[in-house]
C-alpha cells in the first residue's frame, strides 16, 4: 500500500514544490520510491496550470534537484487518500485543519518545519520567498532539506509499520 504525501503553501509556485522536489530525492535514496507518493498544492488557486517560481527551479537546479511541476490548489477531497499533509507555515496549517472533514483529517496535517529538531519551537514558518531576492529561495531550501530529513524518517517508520 502506497503511502501518500502533500506538501502544502500558499501558490504552489515556490515552498510546496520545493519540499516536493527535495522529499522526492530523500525518498529515491532511501529506495521507498515504490512505497511513498508525494505531491503539492496550494490553498489558494491563483496560480493553478502555472510552472514554479523560476527562482525555484533554479536553486533547486544548483543544489541537484529535479523538479517538473504544474501549480494546483488542494482539495477537501483529497484527504481520504492522503497519509500525511505538510504545511509549510502556520497560516497554511490552520486553513488546512480547517478544511478537513474529519478530526483524523485534520490531525494528518503536520508543519514541515515541526520535523526539524533544530528548529526553533516558537517559529516553524518557512518564509514565503516570492516577494524577496534569490537568497530567500536558497534560505528556503535550507529549511526545506533540514526538515526533510525527519519527514522521511517519520514516513519510513509508517510504511514500515504497514509492512509488519
């Protein structure tokens, strides 16, 4: 059984499809590409159909990262097949919780940065970079790849937990 995650921001243009990219590479060196899905969206629709950030594609490009990604925006429905959905800042959390049917939906949704032990506990957001420079981007992907390490972690533990 495929255990499926989405990553979560606001335009799916720059954090989600970042945190995408970055747990799609963890998950093939780990060789659970059989066993994990991961996508993302965004909470809102304006840039649905539309490529990342060019910025994005571009510090991921430098940093080793594959990314093909057309921006959507999440659906209520789509809980009942999703395993895990993280949210890249507390904004997103609480419009996610929100959306979800059940108090089990709800209690899927997990911010990224919450899966960083050297985060601080009080500020878990990953700042939208959109509106800065390249160096938000490449701060981005920092906390993206910190938090991405414990993601997997936690993911392996499920689908191991499955397996048994």
């Amino acid at each position: 059984m495929t255990y499926r995650v989405c990553f979560v921001c606001t335009g799916n243009i720059c954090r989600s499809p970042m945190a995408e990219a970055v747990f799609h590479a963890r998950v093939a060196d780990a060789g659970l590409d059989d066993l994990v899905e991961a996508d993302s969206a965004g909470t809102g629709g304006w840039h649905e159909g539309e490529g990342a950030d060019p910025r994005t594609v571009a510090v991921l490009a430098e940093n080793g990262y594959d990314l093909d990604h057309t921006a959507r925006q999440f659906q209520q429905s789509w809980f009942s097949r999703l395993d895990l959905v993280v949210a890249l800042d507390a904004g997103h959390l609480r419009a996610l919780r929100r959306l979800a049917p059940t108090a089990r939906d709800a209690a899927k949704v997990r911010l990224l940065r919450s899966y960083d032990p050297a985060a601080d506990g009080d500020d878990l957001d990953v700042p939208d970079p959109y509106y800065g420079g390249q160096d938000g981007f490449e701060e981005c992907l920092e906390m993206v790849e910190a938090a991405s390490t414990g993601v997997l972690a936690a993911v392996r533990e499920q689908v191991e937990g499955r397996a048994a």
